[in-house]
C-alpha cells in the first residue's frame, strides 16, 4: 500500500529514480546506508512519510477519478440529451402516418445527425393516450422497422396479458375452493394465553402445501384418469378425465368458463377419436 500511496499522491511509478526526484538524493542515501533499498516496504514508508503523504492517499485517489468519471459521464450524457432535444424541436415528418394493429406510425426527419450520424424517429401512437417514441435511426426504413418491431411486441404482450387474465378470473375460484378444502387450519399459538391455542383468537387462517395432495393423485392413477411421471413432476390427465372434467366446468356457474371451454372444443373431437389399434384391441 505505500507504493501505491506514493504513485497516487506524486503521480509517479514508485521507483528509486523518482524517489530521489522527490526527495533528494542525500536523503536516499541516507536510507541505504541504513541498509533500507527501494524493494523493501520500510523504504516507501520513510519516503511517504518525508513527503507527509497520508496513509489513505491511494483511496482517496480512486474515490477521486471515480467521481471525475461520474462527472464526465453524466456531462457527456446532458450535452447528447441537450442536442436530441435541439434536433427533435426542428423534426419534419417525412411522409403520411401508417397504420399497423391500430396503431398510428409517422416516421420524421432531424434537421441534422447525431453524432452517431442518426437522423430519423418514430412515433407510434394508439387512442386514447398510448405513445412510444423509438431510439434515432440511420434510415427512415430502420425507423419505421423499429416502431413496427415496438408495436407487434406491444400487442404480442398485451395478448398474452389478455389471455392470463381470462384464464384467471375462471381458475381464480377454482383455485381458491382447492386450497380451501385441501388445506387445514394455523393457529399462532404464540398469540394471547389462551388455555385452548386452536380458537378464534389465534387462528392465522388455512395452511396449503404449496402443490397437490399425492393420497388423492394416487387414487386419480387407480382410477385411470392420471398418469404419473416417476418423477412425480408431471400429471397427464386420461381422455376420460378430460370427459369428467368438461362436464363438472360445464355444471359449474362460474363466468368466464364457456370461453375457456371453447378454446378447448378440439377436445371433444380428440377424446372420442379411435385409432385403428384401439378398435383392434376392443374387437378382441
């Protein structure tokens, strides 16, 4: 650590050569006559200590050039967002908005290129209040590619989005009657000296492993309607529990579940189909 306390405080290697610039040579003298050479660490401390450099000089260089490289990052960065913004106030749109999945895309033009020599934007606009602006682009072809990139992504997303929140509201109560029959109940038995610990006042609420219970997925097998991996990971429901299922969603007044159903009607047609080994092995 002196040799670097040393090079951060004189900006020089820590060598013999500029330890005599620093201190002189007949104080390095003096320190070999004491048998003390620039190899040894009692050297650099005598020299840093002639110069009355502090002990944490190296550290305070490294916080120093850190908040030096901060400051110019963050100067780098208002100067670029200063010209993007001198650049977007003078845009001129380039041609008549396109429509795409409901979207409004108009591709405009900079008065000038950044300095990565980007010149065209793109707004991507939908009713009421959606608006996406995309990075600068080299070509008015690369902008409108990337606002046409940001819109399927969008619309992918909000598909998928759309998607989880049917199956949600149907397998919300579902999923809730499952824990709730299938869980038992938890007390804080830590909570109030209650000579009964299972009563009102402790009760916590219902405790549910967090996966199926296997006592009941075991008799499922039995009855053909599940297959079980040996892992135990993974459940592939028979063409007959398929059947039970439909009917027992089809019963159930719950919103939603006609929808689902729907998605699923090849089922019906799949649950029914027989292969022509399956006739051969009903026929003997």
């Amino acid at each position: 650590m002196e040799k670097k306390n040393f090079e951060a405080f004189t900006n020089s290697k820590a060598l013999k050569q500029y330890a005599i610039q620093w201190c002189g040579q007949e104080f390095i003298d003096g320190l070999i006559k004491r048998s003390i050479f620039a190899k040894d660490t009692k050297f650099w401390q005598e020299v840093n200590q002639y110069l009355k450099i502090p002990n944490d000089a190296y550290e305070k260089k490294i916080a120093r050039d850190k908040l030096e490289k901060e400051q110019k990052i963050a100067e780098e960065k208002a100067r670029e967002k200063a010209e993007k913004e001198r650049l977007l106030a003078n845009k001129k749109q380039c041609s008549d908005s396109k429509e795409r999945k409901g979207w409004e895309i108009t591709v405009f033009e900079l008065p000038g290129s950044d300095k990565y020599g980007n010149k065209f934007i793109a707004d991507c606009t939908k009713k009421p209040n959606l608006i996406e602006t995309t990075d600068l682009s080299k070509s008015y072809g690369d902008a409108y590619s990337r606002a046409c990139s940001f819109v399927d992504k969008f619309e992918k997303n909000q598909d998928k989005l759309e998607c989880f929140i049917d199956h949600y509201q149907v397998l919300k109560p579902l999923y809730l009657m499952i824990i709730y029959l299938s869980g038992r109940d938890e007390y804080n038995r830590y909570l109030g000296n209650y000579k009964n610990k299972s009563c009102k006042e402790s009760f916590v609420g219902i405790t549910f492993w967090n996966g199926l219970d296997f006592d009941i997925l075991n008799v499922l097998e039995k009855e053909k309607l599940l297959e079980i991996s040996d892992s135990k990971k993974t459940l592939t429901m028979t063409r007959e529990a398929i059947i039970q299922a439909r009917k027992i969603l089809k019963e159930i007044n719950l919103d939603g579940v006609e929808a689902l159903l729907k998605q699923r009607e090849h089922h019906e047609e799949y649950i029914y189909y027989k292969s022509p080994l399956d006739v051969e092995e009903e026929q003997e």
